[in-house]
C-alpha cells in the first residue's frame, strides 16, 4: 500500500500531459526510469540520520534492469521488454529471456 505522499506524486505526474500511461497486466502502472514494470517499485525519500541525530533527505533507488522476459503463469508466451527490478527475478514471478 502507498502512502499518500506517493499517491499524490503519482497523481501529479498522471495529470502532467509530458508522461504516458501504460497498462501492463491491466496495472496501468507508468513508464517512469528506475521503476519496475512488475511491482511497480520506485524510488523513494529517506532520511539519513547522524549520530547527532542531524536528518538529511536523500534518494534511494530499488535495484532495476533492463531485460527482456516472460511472466510465469501466462498462457501466452510472449517476450516483453521493460526494467525489472530483483526481488521480481528472485521470487519468480518472471522468466529472464537469454
């Protein structure tokens, strides 16, 4: 579940006429870089913490690649490329295509 933060950005960029839509797996998740196609896994804003305890923001990145693939479980077997992130490789909820 995203938090509202998330949804409002998500919102904003939808509204913007700049980004297209894509409606993969009928998900209609966006084609945004460092986002996975899957999971729809992006980046997000933490704090890093000093042993002051100072707060500074700063961006993490899942960990995406590019690579063509096959969603297990699909009738159809039809090759897709798009940017996958690892924990979709691993759990095997897609088919990495050689």
């Amino acid at each position: 579940m995203k938090s509202t933060c998330a949804r409002k950005r998500l919102q904003i960029i939808t509204e913007s006429s700049e980004f297209l839509t894509q409606s993969f797996q009928g998900k209609g998740f966006l084609i945004m870089a460092r986002m996975c196609t899957m999971c729809g896994k992006g980046p997000q804003v933490v704090n890093s913490v000093s042993n002051a305890n100072n707060r500074v923001k700063h961006w993490v990145y899942p960990n995406v690649h590019s690579m063509r693939f096959k969603i297990t479980g699909n009738p159809d077997n039809k090759v897709t490329r798009g940017k996958v992130c690892t924990k979709c490789v691993k759990s095997g909820k897609i088919q990495k295509v050689v």
